[in-house]
C-alpha cells in the first residue's frame, strides 16, 4: 500500500488546476501538498506537461530535501518549496506560476497596492514584491535563496504569512500558499486576478489612491476577522 496516495492525489488535483486556470502554459508551474504528520510533501515531477501527469508522477520530498519515494525528478523549485514549509508554519499548500499579469507586477519590481475590496477580501495589505536577488546567492544555491528571500522580505515588513498568503518574486513571479494545495491554486488565481485589476486601474488613473483604511478592514474582517460573516455558517 502507498502510504503516500492521498497526499499525491492532492499534489496531482492542485496541478491539474493551473492549466484549468490559465495560470500557466507548458509546465511554467508547480504545486505541493505537504502532510505535517508525515513531515513529507508531494510535488510536481520536473518538466512534466500537465497532461501527462498522474497522481502517481507526483515526488514525495522531506524537510531536508530528500526525495522519499519516486520515479521522477522533483520540481526545480522544489527547494523554494521545502524553505517555505520549514519556515511558515501552518501552510499546507504552496503554487508556483508564470500567470502574465503577477509576472509583470514581478518584473517591473512593484507591490499591488490595495486598490479595491477584490483585494481587500484576500489581504488587508499590498501583496508584497521581494527585492532582485543578489549574484552571491543566485549562484549559491538559486532555489533554496529564493526561498530565504521571500521569507526575509516578510520578516523585515513584518508580514504575517497567515494573513497574508502571497508574494510576488521580484524579476521572477509569483507564489502563494495555503491550509491546502487546491488553496493555494486558489490564491494564485486570486492573485492574478487582483494584479489584472490593479494594472487596468492605474491604466485609467496613473494616480489612483489605495481603498481607504476602513474599508479594507471591513472586507478583511468579515470574511477573516473573529466575528466573520461572509459565507453559510457550519
Ligand atoms: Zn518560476
């Protein structure tokens, strides 16, 4: 018995998911499924189309970086992957995309301000934008420091990554998290979303002021806050 299956058959749903959504082509994308208990997560193999891919293909990868159980190569961003389960706790999905709009937001090395209650649903705060990564660390172990960017960059602004399930990899693109894979994918559509909004706003108005602070904390409280509202109760 695969002691392993439903996590790989989690890892292989949230996959199947980014071509669904247009979140990427050819295999520009990967999600994980990470199991606590277990201390393992399930990833896309490398360089695997979509449509080739099983629940099966999925590479079951531990903490430190050891492949436990597959035929395939892991993801090449699977060390990103590993930094971020280590160092977020609670997190339990996370997506890597090439989606066009969250990559150009990423390229032109800017956080999305919250421009609206789209956004404010999902973050009380902008979606944060690392800073370019240095040639040391580039060529050190390029995976791996991705991972410690985007961690730092939460550290420094004091970003809570609860609260707070994205982030965009400056020159590179986005990555988001959450309680699952199929979340993750979720917040990576969100996200792309969200910057397809802000980009077409400051395309109206260059100027455009962010919502104001009352507004976003009532969008963020009631679908997040300890009196949430928003949805069917039980
Ligand atoms: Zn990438």
């Amino acid at each position: 018995m695969d002691i392993y299956k439903s996590l790989k058959e989690e890892a292989y749903e949230a996959n199947i998911e980014i071509p669904r959504r247009n979140l990427a082509i050819y295999t520009w994308g990967n999600v994980s499924a990470f199991d606590p208990e277990k201390s393992v997560f399930a990833i896309k193999p490398s360089g695997v189309v979509y449509e080739k891919l099983c629940p099966d293909s999925m590479v079951i990868v531990d903490l430190d970086g050891r492949v436990v159980d597959s035929k395939l190569n892991p993801s090449s961003d699977t060390e990103t992957h590993r930094v971020l389960y280590r160092e977020f706790s609670g997190i339990r999905g996370i997506t890597h995309t090439h989606s066009v709009y969250a990559v150009a937001w990423a390229q032109a090395r800017l956080p999305v301000p919250v421009f609206g209650t789209t956004h404010a649903d999902h973050g009380a705060e902008e979606i944060p934008c690392t800073p370019i990564m240095g040639k040391e660390a580039v060529q050190n172990n390029y995976e791996l420091e991705t991972g410690n960017l985007i961690v730092e960059t939460f550290q420094k602004s004091n970003i809570n990554p609860a609260e707070m399930c994205m982030v965009l990899v400056a020159g590179h693109g986005p990555f988001t998290w959450g309680k699952t894979a199929a979340q993750s994918v979720y917040h990576a559509a969100v996200l792309e979303e969200v910057c397809k909004m802000a980009h077409l706003t400051l395309s109206l108005k260059a100027q455009t002021e962010s919502l104001p602070e009352h507004i976003i904390r009532k969008h963020w409280e009631r679908k997040h806050g300890k009196n949430a509202y928003y949805g069917q109760k039980g």
